[in-house]
C-alpha cells in the first residue's frame, strides 16, 4: 500500500514499505550467484559457504537490493497512483531496524503541470521571408574577393576599406589606461573591429600624419576603467593601403575550393549555399518568433528539478564550448548555475507546452517530413549519402530530425492560428552583418 500527500505545487511526497522478505529473498538470491566466482581466502572458487559470503558481501549486496528495491517499489507506487512523474525521487527510509519485517520509505519529488495554452488568435507575429537575387550573389562573391585581397600602399587620403598601419596612445584624466596603446596596428577602416568613433577620426588621414582627438567609451564597454569615460587618443599614421580585389577567374575559383575553376559553377554553388543558409536563418526568425508567442500565451507552473537539470546542462555546454574555443579553464572551475536559470526556465516552459501542443493538436512528426529534412541537410555536404546514413545509423539521430519536424508543425499551427504580418528581409540583416 503507497500514500500520497500534496506538499506544495507540484511537490508530492509517497509513502510506501517494502516486505523484508522480498528484500532477504535477493539478497540470498545475489550471494549465491557471487559464490559461484568469488575469490574468498581459505576456499576455493565455488565452495565459500553462505555464511562467510553474507560477512564479506552481505552489507554492500543488502545496500544495492535495498536501492533498486526503492526506484522498483516507487515506480510500481507511481503508476498505481497515477502519478507523472518529473525529474528524480528523494528517497528517506523511515524504519530505524532495516532487518523489520517491512520497510518503510517516502521519496519526495515533483508532477508535470497542467499546461494550458491560452488563445494566439489575437497575437501578433511577423513572418520573415527572403528571395536570393543576383546582386546578393555578387555581394557575397565580393566578399570572398575582399578575403583574398593584396594591399599596396597609396599616396591619398584614407577612405574606408583601406587598411591602416598605425601606432596610438590612449590617456584618461592624462594617464595612460590598459590596453590604450599600441605599435603598428592594423586597422581595416569599416570592418567594425574598432570602435566608430575612433575609425570615424583616422578617415582622412595620410602616411606620415599624427593626430589628437577625445571619444568616449559607450557605457556598457567590457574594460570597466574606460567604461562611459571620456579619453584622448594620438595616433600615428605609417601607411595607407588600399585593396587590390583578384579577379573573378579560374585562378581565384580553384581558390575557393572548385576544383575545375567553372566560373559560372561557383556562382551556381554561390546561390546553392547562400540559399540554403538564407532559408534556414529565415526558418530560425520565424520559429523563434512563434516560440514567444506560446511563451506569452501559456500558463504553466516549472519543476523545479527540470529547471536546475536544464541549467546544470547549459553550464556544462557552455563550459564544453569556452574549451572547444582554446580557453584555459582552471581545473575544478564551474560555471555558477545561476547564470543559465532563465534560459533554462524558457526552454523546460517550451519543452513542457511543445508537448502538450503536440498531443491536443496531433502534430507529430509525419515520416515524410523526417526524410525531406535528412535530405535537405545531406545536400550542404560534399557526400550526402553519407549524411543520409550517419543520421540513420543511431535512433537518437533520427528522434533529433523528429524533433525539428515537430517544431515545424507547431510553427504552422501558430502561424496558421494568429494574425500574421509578412515582412521581405535583406541579405545582410538575415545575415547580422
């Protein structure tokens, strides 16, 4: 017999007990196998009787029964009671003689909650679409071009997109400040990778040239010193070079990594890839958006015990990937947990009302779907049928693909239910450039 209390939310406590002869039972059961290969001193293999096996054995064999005896009577506890169950139980034995004729237990632990989808037909959602054209194609080829690019020096002012050689000194209040300086430092003008203003001061300047000027840092700049600080930078102008772009050849195609040096297959491969890339991007926008229409519109309670599992995952991934990137982390090093809870808590809510969403509306993942998703990403590689049988090859592999299927009917439903705005995307925004 099992009994169940309601503590708080989706807390629930079970008290059950555990016949001690279903547990003596095992355990005579588990010392008579072990004797069979035991090395016990005095005795060959096979001859140790029961007695010296329970002395040597007994206490870690009875410790091993006892805990599969636990999950095993709570799982027949929680099926019986109807119970669905979240997370991991915590167990406490209740009897003080574990040698009674029954053990009592409670293990503590948490439901999934009702989740209840409110109404999407009043929300709003833009639906991001994209058409590739001919001058994105030629933008991106450009790009590639400006990657291979030779410098030479010019006599003229600089201009974006030529590249600087320069030293400059950074004071704040008239001392110099860490990470202010430097000796001959390339600066590409409108890559980006310094901040506006000081780009904004070096256009306009020539070889030979030294020039003061103030900028302050944004607030929110990562060296805390400076941070919304007002500073004055010299800087020295070495050489102004500008960008002498390949021509779009064979020589430049086999570069690029066709082999035959087509021209017009690379551009072919050009609209296949940015294509693809595009489209999924666009894919991503828009199941994002759908997904904080649901997270706006449900209401559910989270367990706990998903919340920080979800969060101890996104620690450990995060971690994974500082590594991955060369970072050097001490060892022992963690990451505070804390710091993922409310990712952690938007994916468990998504996971929990996907869930729901899939058994109200029946939107499960049709094998046609499964197959033209495999296919879509067999055709980014270079051999897609291997593509096709890695992913075919582990069932976990393929209950991923099912997944995004999923996903992309509960996109449909919503975007099929709520009023839809449809908005055309550039390149460059769908890319974040």
């Amino acid at each position: 017999m099992s009994n169940v209390e309601t503590l708080s939310g989706l807390q629930r406590r079970l008290t059950a007990t555990i016949p001690q002869q279903q547990i003596r039972t095992e355990v005579e059961s588990r010392l008579k196998r072990l004797g069979r290969t035991a090395k016990v001193a005095g005795f060959r293999p096979g001859k140790a009787p029961i007695k010296v096996l329970e002395q040597q054995y007994g206490d870690s064999v009875q410790q091993e029964v006892l805990g599969e005896s636990l999950q095993r009577s709570f799982a027949e506890a929680a099926i019986a009671n109807k119970l669905d169950v979240a997370g991991y139980p915590q167990f406490e034995i209740k009897t003080a003689d574990l040698k009674a004729p029954e053990i009592e237990f409670s293990a503590t632990f948490e439901v999934y909650p009702q989740v209840t989808i409110g109404d999407i037909k009043g929300e709003s959602i833009t639906r991001v679409a994209f058409t590739l054209s001919e001058d994105d194609v030629e933008e991106t080829v450009n790009t590639l071009r400006k990657q291979r690019a030779v410098y030479k020096a010019v006599d003229r002012a600089a201009k974006n997109d030529d590249q600087l050689l320069i030293d400059f000194a950074g004071t704040l209040n008239g001392e110099p400040f860490e990470g202010g300086s430097a000796k001959d430092f390339k600066v590409l003008l409108g890559s980006g990778r310094m901040l506006p203003d000081f780009e904004n001061a070096i256009v306009g300047c020539k070889a030979g040239e030294t020039k003061s000027f103030d900028m302050t840092f944004p607030a929110d700049y990562h060296g805390k010193d400076v941070a919304g600080k007002q500073v004055t930078f010299t800087i020295t102008v070495h050489k102004v070079e500008e960008a002498e772009l390949p021509a779009v050849d064979a020589d430049f195609v086999k570069s690029v990594g066709v082999a035959d040096g087509d021209v017009e297959k690379f551009r072919q491969e050009i609209r296949d890839n940015v294509g693809r890339e595009a489209q999924r991007r666009v894919k991503v926008r828009n199941k994002e958006s759908v997904m904080a229409v649901l997270l706006k519109v449900a209401q559910l309670e989270v367990p706990t015990s998903l919340l920080q599992g979800e969060a101890q995952r996104l620690m450990e991934q995060a971690m994974h990937d500082m590594e991955a990137r060369g970072m050097k982390i001490p060892k022992g090093m963690k990451l505070p947990a804390e710091m993922f809870l409310e990712r952690a808590e938007s994916r468990v809510k998504l996971g929990l009302i996907l869930a729901e969403l899939v058994k109200q509306q029946d939107l499960k993942a049709k094998p046609e779907q499964v197959e033209a998703l495999i296919e879509e990403y067999a055709q980014s590689f270079e051999h897609p049928d291997e593509v096709r049988k890695w992913y075919r090859a582990e069932p976990a592999r393929m209950q991923e693909i099912e997944n995004l299927a999923l996903e992309d009917n509960v996109v449909a439903w919503v975007m099929a239910g709520a009023k839809v705005a449809d908005q055309e995307i550039k390149l460059n925004e769908l890319m974040g450039n």
